[in-house]
C-alpha cells in the first residue's frame, strides 16, 4: 500500500524514535505568535536552553489584534501585555516579527503559505 502524504511528511522529519515511542521530528520552520509564546520562552529561559534555529523562527502577533484599531498600546490590557512580552523577546532571540504595523502581519496559519515561507515537501 502506497504511503499517505502525511505519512511521507512525517518519515522525511523523522530524527528518531524516543524510549517512550514517541517519534523526535525536525521542524524546519517555527511559527510563533503572541498567546503562548511567552510562556514557551519563560520556560527556555528557566531551563537555560536557547531557540536551536532564530533564523527559522517567524513570530507575528495576530490572535489577539484589535478589528477596529491596530494603534497600541491596544486598549485590551492583556492584549497589550502578550504583545509586548513577544515583543521583548524578539531582539534577544533574533526571531523576525511581523509587527501589526507590517503588511506581511496576519494570521500565523496563513502568513506561512502567503509569504512563501512554507512550501510543498
């Protein structure tokens, strides 16, 4: 039986099975954005480890951009907060951001495909 193209997907990723079963897979691209990403970034840094590839990483806020204004500080305090704490990590980390000010920000599952950072396997 032919292969399904996840699983073609998935075995061209595959670094190795773990003693729990569980398959370690390379990711080629990181897609990041503002709502649990500072959490992810509070854990690096609490168990000193560092992004492997910045220069894979792509954040763009987008979950919790304002539809009637785009001016910050956002009035939503803690969408202002999550903003800010992706923004503060940026610089350190080397990551690209797609600010709400760029014409390249969106939504994270699209600005993949439309900005040609994704392509087909």
């Amino acid at each position: 039986m032919a292969e399904t193209l996840f699983r073609k997907v998935w075995n061209a990723h595959r670094v190795r099975t773990l003693a729990s079963g569980q398959t370690q897979l390379f990711i080629g691209l990181h897609l990041v954005h503002e709502v649990t990403s500072p959490q992810a970034f509070d854990m690096l840094r609490q168990h000193g480890l560092r992004v492997a590839f910045p220069e894979r990483t792509v954040a763009t806020i987008d979950h919790i951009v304002p539809t009637s204004s785009q001016r910050r500080p956002f009035l939503d305090v803690m969408a202002e907060d999550m903003t800010v704490a992706l923004e503060r990590e940026l610089p350190r980390l080397r990551h690209h951001a797609l600010h709400t000010d760029s014409d390249e920000q969106g939504i994270v599952h699209v600005i993949g495909p439309q900005l040609g950072l994704t392509q087909p396997a």
